[in-house]
C-alpha cells in the first residue's frame, strides 16, 4: 500500500468507528501490517494508508533498543504472542506521568523529533476476532499507542511537539509540502 505523506487532507480526518469485521476490514488489517513490515516502522494508522477508519496496527517487538512493557488484568504479557495488534476503536486513558521521547511517523520521511508523551496507558479495543481488549502500556508501546491513536483523530505528531522543536523542523516540513504538491 501507498504511505500517504504530511500535507494530504486525509492525515487530518477522523476515523469512522467500525461497526463489523468485514473481510474488507481483515484485509485492510493484512495489507498495513505488510506496509508497515516494509517500511520498518512499529505502528501504522488506517489514514496514512487513506482510510479514514479507527484501525491501526502495532508492532514494537523488533525495536530491543526502546523496551515496553504490556499489563493484561494486571500481569504481563509476551509482546511476541499479542504482535502484530490490529487495534479497532481504541480508547486510551493518559497516565499522569510524562516524558520527553524520539518520535518519527511514516507520513513524515526523515523526521524525527522529541515529543511528550504519558509514560504509561490503558488501552480499551476491539481485536480482530471480534474480542473486546483492555491492557497497560509502557515503553514504546505506550508511545506507539499514543501516536497511533492520535492518527485516528486526526492528531499528527507534529501538533504535539514543543515550539521549539517545531521550529527546529519548520525546514523540513516545508520541503515535505512542496514534493507532496509536485
């Protein structure tokens, strides 16, 4: 599947909330996490593949230089056995704690910047079977759940950063408009 990149309209539009698994939804769960495989990335919304649907997908375990941690009814799990996660209608709650942490996207080729996120979460979603899902979050996986959630509501992770970080790219960012518009 095609990456839509920073500038397209859909990257902005929330996510219709899916009602059934349909084979179109199975499918469309399939084809991101091979184009998220294919371009080394651990997480990937419905929008950046141009449906605006609350689906995205997650894999962290390839990453061992940023470790997570993951809490189903308070014990924790084998990443391994749970990825890849196709999440449906994700819900989070924020912990209180912050902290500053290297984000890039896919929607944004080459850029990579500090943002702030909750150390840790609780994540409210539907599997792909059908199942409801409730479990914590720590690590990159917290991180991934966040910027990934915020995809689904339009949330780019440039609207997170500092102001300065912001200026620090505000370059980039501008290049990245302009080959889009080509």
């Amino acid at each position: 599947m095609q990456i839509v990149k920073y500038g397209d309209p859909v990257l902005r539009a929330k996510g219709a909330r899916i009602e059934a698994i349909t084979e179109e939804i199975r499918n469309l769960a399939r084809a991101m996490i091979e184009t998220m495989r294919e371009a080394n990335g651990v997480g990937l919304a419905a929008q950046q593949v141009g449906h605006a649907l609350q689906l995205t997908v997650i894999d962290v375990t390839g990453a061992d230089d940023r470790p997570s941690t993951m809490l189903v009814d308070g014990k924790e799990v084998d990443l391994e056995e749970w990825s890849p996660m196709v999440l449906l209608n994700p819900v989070l709650e924020l912990g209180p704690e912050k902290e500053m942490g290297a984000e890039g996207c896919l929607s944004f080729p080459n850029i990579v910047s500090d943002v702030p996120r909750s150390a840790r979460v609780k994540a409210k979603a539907m599997l792909l079977d059908g199942r409801e899902v409730e479990f914590e979050a720590e690590g990159l996986l917290a991180r991934a759940l966040q910027h990934e959630v915020d995809h689904l509501n339009g949330v780019l992770f440039i609207d997170r950063m500092t102001s300065a970080a912001k200026v620090s790219i505000a370059g980039k960012l501008k290049r990245l408009q302009k080959s889009l518009a080509r």
